[in-house]
C-alpha cells in the first residue's frame, strides 16, 4: 500500500477532533490537579484543605456534584480544537522543515525540534484559554450566585476589566516555558513508540487500535513528567490575585521554593499521572482514525 502524501489540512483536521476526545476524557482529573495545585498552604495545626486526589474528587463531588468535575470545560473545549489542530499543523510543519523529501524518517532529535516548534504554536491561544480555565477550576462555591466568574466569557471580561489584555494574557511565559519542551517529549515518545510497536514491513496505518492507545498514553506520561513543575508554578500564577507577583514566574519560583520546597513543584503528580494514559490514548487514537477516515474519504486533501 502507498504511503499517503503529508497534509497540512489533515493534520489541522485529525488534530483538533484529537484535542476534543482529550478534554472529554480527561477534564476531571485536570479539575483535581488545579485545585491541589491552588490550594492554600494550610496554618501551623491546621489541616489541608485537601488531603489527595481521593479526597479533592470526593469533597467535590460531595460539595458540587458530580458535574463539579467538569468545571471550567466550556473554556478548553472551545478552544482546544484550534489547539491541537495548530499542535499537529506545527509538529507536521517542524517535520517538513527537515525534511529533504517527504519519506525521509527523521531521526529522534529532529522530531523533538519539530515538537518543540508545536508548543511554540499553541502558546498564543493557549495561555489565555489555560488562565480561564483554572480560574473557573479553583471556584468552590455550591451556588452559581455567590461565584466571582458565571462561566468563560464573563471571566474573560471581568479578567481585562482587571488589567486589560495583559491580564488575559497572564502566564505566557509560563506556558511557554512548559509547553516547548514538554511538547518535544510528547511527539518524541509517541514516535518512538510508534516505530517499535509497527508490525514489521508495515507502516503506520498497520497499527492495531490497542497499540495506538498504548503508545498515545505512554507519550502523554512522558509529557507530563516534564511539564509538571513548570506547569505548578503556571497554575499558581494565573490564579493569583491582581497584582501579585509583579515579575511574574520568576516571583512565583520565589515563594514556592522558600515557603514549601522544591516538592511542591510537583503538586497535583497523582491526577496528572492518572488523566495523562487515558486523555492523551484518546487524543492520538482521535488523531489515527481522523486521519484514516480523511486519507480513505479525501485523498486529494
């Protein structure tokens, strides 16, 4: 069977349907990882406000409803369909860059360059969208009346109202600084892992949907342990009040490191772990059968 010309517009397309079985499948443990991530660092003989993952998603569910979990979905589900599809057109872009013709296999320092160029893409629409989100995550109130924020858009207004675009655009740096390298790893791994587990003589559309699922988790683990710390202190700086720490993340390593060490980067470890197997098998198990259906329905695409 030929191999199927690359394509731009398939893989902004398989991207973006792979960016929205994510959320779907990964919401409520990202709703956990942001309230371990903000919570207040308990007074002398006072308890946590949450004890772990166990209990964040059971004081939750007990407080808000199961729907609790969901909170703040409305925000990446809106925009995570242009994210991964600019993800994917980027990794796909880094790739062509490199390439002196459309078949050469690169090697693994070259497809983490071209992820790295991904991560670089999705930072613009992806900072302000990350900043709503966990502002609407760490809202505990059981009452729709007593929030601060009634959803996304009014979040949106009431943040620039604060301090205009800056304010929306809080954490840019931060986000770059996690997604860059975090998103090298990410393609690097599901690569590799595409490469060992092909049937050998075959290609990539030979992969077995188990498969896929195996190395589409693998690959979001691999992610995640490199975008953790940079994406506690990420989180801890776009849920910050208006104001705080004027120099950015660089305050924000400050105060974290001098008042609960260097662990504390890696706050929320638990929910992270556990949502990135299954969010991200389902984001690339999303992206292949996508991109099947478009190379099978639109060859010319």
């Amino acid at each position: 069977m030929p191999k199927t010309k690359p394509s731009a517009a398939k893989d902004f397309i398989s991207g973006g349907v792979g960016g929205v079985c994510t959320v779907v499948a990964g919401h409520p443990l990202d709703t956990i990882k942001v309230r371990l991530q903000t919570m207040p660092v308990p007074k002398p003989g006072e308890a946590p406000l949450f004890k772990g993952t166990f209990d964040c998603a059971m004081k939750t569910v007990r407080k808000e409803g199961f729907f609790g979990l969901y909170k703040g979905m409305a925000a990446p589900i809106t925009g995570v369909a242009p994210i991964f599809a600019i993800c994917f057109l980027g990794f796909g872009i880094g790739k062509r860059l490199q390439q002196k013709h459309p078949d050469e296999e690169l090697s693994y320092p070259q497809l983490f360059k071209a992820g790295m160029l991904a991560g670089v893409f999705t930072t613009v629409i992806m900072a302000p969208g990350e900043r709503i989100k966990c502002l609407l995550q760490i809202q505990q109130e059981a009452s729709v009346a007593d929030r601060k924020y009634k959803g996304p858009v009014d979040c949106a207004k009431k943040i620039y109202r604060e301090g205009g675009i800056r304010s929306v655009y809080r954490g840019t740096f931060a986000t770059l600084l996690r997604d860059v390298p975090a998103t090298g790893m990410y393609f690097t791994s599901y690569e590799w892992l595409q490469r060992v587990l092909t049937p050998a003589g075959g290609d990539r559309s030979d992969m077995s949907i188990g498969r896929t699922i195996v190395a589409g988790g693998v690959a979001g683990i691999f992610n995640w342990a490199v975008a953790i710390p940079p994406d506690v202190l990420k989180s801890r700086l776009q849920t910050a009040p208006h104001g705080a720490f004027p120099n950015g993340i660089r305050d924000v390593a400050k105060v974290i490191l001098r008042e609960e060490g260097i662990m504390s980067l890696y706050k929320g470890f638990t929910p992270i772990m556990l949502r990135a197997f299954p969010a991200n098998a389902a984001c690339f198990l999303g992206y292949e059968v996508t991109l099947k259906f478009l190379n099978y329905a639109v060859p010319s695409l």
